[in-house]
C-alpha cells in the first residue's frame, strides 16, 4: 500500500497499547512503524521524526498517556494528518485525556480513545484516493454490522 501509519509514542510503556492499534491496521492492509519521543523530554528528537517522514504519505498516530502534548506539538509542527489516541486510564477518571481534546489555536489533530478507531481513521485519510482501501473498509464495517445482526438473531431467541 502507498502510504503508512507512523506510530509515535511518548515512551515505551505505551508499546503494549500501540499494538492494539497495529492490530486493526494490519487487518485493513495499512503499513506501519514504531517510533518514540517524548513532547516533554525529547523534543529535538520529535521534531527530527516528524521532519524525516515529511516528503512522504503518512498519517502520525500520537500515543502518549497522563499529559498528551505530544499529539498538539506533532499537529503543530506538519502538514500531515495527527490521529491522537491517548491510553485511557481508571487512575485519572478521564482527566488525562482533557490534553487531548482542548487544544491550542491552529492545531487541528483528530482525537479517539479506540485503537481500532484510530486503524480505521488512518485507513479512511488513506481511502481518500484507493478503491481497493474503501472496498477493504467497506467490507470491514459490512462484517461490523454482520455481527450485531447475529448477536440480535441469537438473542432474539432468549425469551
């Protein structure tokens, strides 16, 4: 496929949660890469991964838990599309995703808790100018409601 997803995370500790996401991106046939830097600590190095994937196709996914400025500082510094999706956490009762819902003027990144929304956004930019991703789109969301259908079918019968 033309294009890939650059899976940028705040640090190590959100691989586990980044993998989720890979999940749904291989299932819709998107490329992807890990990469990690830090908003906070790592500045310079967030900026050279940004600058080095600014000549091609991708869409940067930003993972990064408690204060997420990774996501508004990538948005901030490229042209390509920033799908934040921060790991939610119990511990802060939602609090740590204010951070990437109330953003600073001119920063325009797409926020969504789901690992699999974020595959299925990256695979929609993408779809944008491939047949054959919105046919694979497609037929994903066809399965998607293939199921509920079954789920209403086999429930139907529990009275």
């Amino acid at each position: 496929m033309d294009g890939k997803a650059i899976i940028l995370m705040g640090s190590k500790k959100d691989l586990e949660f980044c993998r989720k996401i890979t999940k749904y991106l291989t299932i819709l046939g998107i490329d992807y890469e890990f990469r990690v830097a830090s908003a906070h600590k790592t500045p310079h190095k967030a900026l050279a991964i940004i600058k080095e994937y600014e000549a091609q196709k991708v869409v940067f996914v930003t993972v990064a838990g408690r204060s997420n400025a990774l996501s508004a500082f990538v948005d901030g510094q490229t042209t390509k599309p920033v799908i934040a999706c921060p790991p939610y956490s119990e511990k802060y009762g939602g609090a740590d995703i204010y951070s990437s819902l109330r953003l600073p003027s001119g920063i325009g990144s797409l926020t969504t808790i789901e690992p699999e929304g974020a595959a299925i956004a990256v695979a929609k930019i993408f779809a944008i100018d491939n047949k054959k991703l919105q046919r694979t789109i497609q037929e994903y969301q066809l399965r998607k409601k293939q199921e509920i259908e079954k789920a209403d079918e086999l429930l139907e019968h529990l009275k």
